[in-house]
C-alpha cells in the first residue's frame, strides 16, 4: 500500500523552509568566499610589520583547509536542498526512497532535505558499519 503523500498545506509549509535554508546557504558561501577574498589579498600585501613563522603559515593552512571542507559541506546541503524542492515539485516530497512511506514530520522539521525515513536511515547505516569492519 503506498503512503498517502503530505497535503499542499504541509508541502507549502516544507517549501518555505527549504527556501530558507537555501538562502542561509548561499549567504554562508557568499560571505565565506568575500572573507577568504580579503583574506588572500591581506596576506599577499606587505609583511613587513609582521612576524614569520613556518607555525603561523601552518596555522593559516589548516584554516584555509577547514574553511575549504566547510564550503564543500555547505555546496552539498543546497544540492539536497534543491533536490528536495524538486520532490516538493514532482510530488514525492515527504516519502522514503527506499521503502516508500512517509517520513515523520518531526524528521523532516529538522533536516527538511531528508530522503528517508529514520527505519530505512538506521538500516543503511547498520549495513554501512557492518562494511566498514
């Protein structure tokens, strides 16, 4: 029996979340990158007045590096995100890809971009560890 998909009330309600969410994305990117763009030209400028140390340049390496990965993390949720506002679209907001019922609203008031529900969640993750070992 497949599950009764969620009502244009509900899927309005999820839209505008996801909305949202994307927008705080993009912002996160957009003020990250100006930071990073400042932050390159600050330290091409003159060091002079500033002391060098092999520990500092580490330092602002392991920075970079952290701020890249973060960057890359926050890219990925606004693919799901959008991915989500295609189901919303399409009709198949709400429903677990893997077993087809609906996924709990209070999953998806927390991770709105969520494709499955926490059964089928918890039993890629039982199959994922027991890969792992």
């Amino acid at each position: 029996m497949a599950a009764k998909p969620l009502s244009a009330e509900k899927l309005k309600h999820y839209e505008k979340i996801i909305l949202e969410e994307l927008k705080e994305s993009v912002a996160y990117l957009e003020d990250t990158h100006k930071d990073q763009s400042k932050g390159a030209k600050e330290s091409s400028g003159d060091l002079s007045s500033y002391a060098y140390h092999q520990a500092d340049q580490g330092s602002d390496t392991n920075l970079m590096e952290q701020t890249v990965m973060m960057m890359e993390q926050e890219r990925e949720k606004i693919r799901q995100l959008n991915d989500a506002l295609k189901r919303i679209y399409d009709g198949t907001y709400g429903l677990c890809e893997m077993c087809g019922e609906v996924i709990g609203e209070a999953r998806l008031e927390i991770i709105p971009y969520v494709t499955h529900c926490i059964t089928c969640k918890e039993k890629l993750e039982d199959k994922k560890r027991k890969q792992n070992r």
